[in-house]
C-alpha cells in the first residue's frame, strides 16, 4: 500500500471517531513557525507611530527566514565568524613564486611577461631599450684602402 491510502485512511477514522464525540474536524493548516501573531509582533516594535507597517515587515521577514531542520545544519556563531576571517595566503604566494624561479628555463619567460606586464605606464617606469651598436659590414678598412689603390685612379698632376 502507498503511503498516500494509508494516509487517507488514517483521516476517514480519525474523522468518525471525531464525529461520535460530537466535534468537528478542521481542514485547516496548522500555522507554520513562520507565521507570527500580530499581538507578538507588536510587542516588539517601538512605541512610536511612525514606520509601524515598515517594522512589522522586518520582523515577518526575519521570522520567515530563520532556519529549520529541514533547512539543514543550524551554524554556530563561532564558525560563521571564523569563515568571515581573512585568511593569510602568504605561505601560498611564496610557493608560487618559487616555482616561477629564473634558473628554471620553462618559466623564465613567464617571468619576465609577468615583469613586463606589472610595469607602470609612466617613463620613469619604462625599461630602456638597448641602443644598437653598428653592424659591421664584410669588408675592413685594409680592404677599402686596398680597392682605392687598384682601382680609383691617381690623379696625375693637377697643373696640367
């Protein structure tokens, strides 16, 4: 048998033997916990005349979200203050920076991209590039002079 007929079942007999003692069965739903009497609520708002409707709302919402077993595990205040600790991440930062070595050859460029990258925008903070030295071409000044003898001509007396 389903739980539903047994259930069912369980409300026909409760109502007969209701019935015999000559009282009338409600149909209603119990109030949950969150349902707070008005008398309760108005207990705990201020005496004064403004902002009435605006409190009794508060303390409806606050009822409506208080936790419940079937909600799950109710938390202490004292681990909801240890979650909302920060917590040191030095110890885990150092690692990571180990591991981003220069003497390892695989990271090294990752390392000098993340130099690259945190480096402000300003000149005073810009890298200064290396000037270029002058490339030296195949021939040598013994070679030039050599070219000038054979081949430039020598100019013969200037008077003539």
């Amino acid at each position: 048998m389903s739980t539903s007929l047994v259930r069912k079942g369980l409300e026909l007999f409760a109502d007969e033997s209701v019935a015999e003692l000559g009282g009338a069965v409600s149909h209603r739903k119990k109030k949950g916990p969150s349902s707070v009497k008005r008398e309760d609520m108005m207990e705990k708002i201020n005496t004064n005349k403004k902002g009435v409707k605006k409190q009794l709302n508060k303390i409806r919402h606050r009822e409506i979200k208080k936790p419940t077993a079937k909600e799950g595990k109710i938390k202490s205040s004292i681990d909801a203050y240890k979650k909302c600790q920060p917590s040191d991440c030095t110890e885990e930062n150092v690692q990571l920076l180990l591991g981003l070595s220069r003497s390892n050859p695989e990271t090294s460029g990752f390392y000098t991209q993340i130099l690259k990258h945190s480096r402000g925008k300003l000149a005073k903070d810009q890298e200064e590039e290396e000037e270029q030295t002058e490339q030296e071409g195949g021939f040598t000044e013994e070679d030039f002079a050599l070219f000038d003898k054979d081949y430039v001509p020598k100019k013969k007396n200037a008077a003539l």
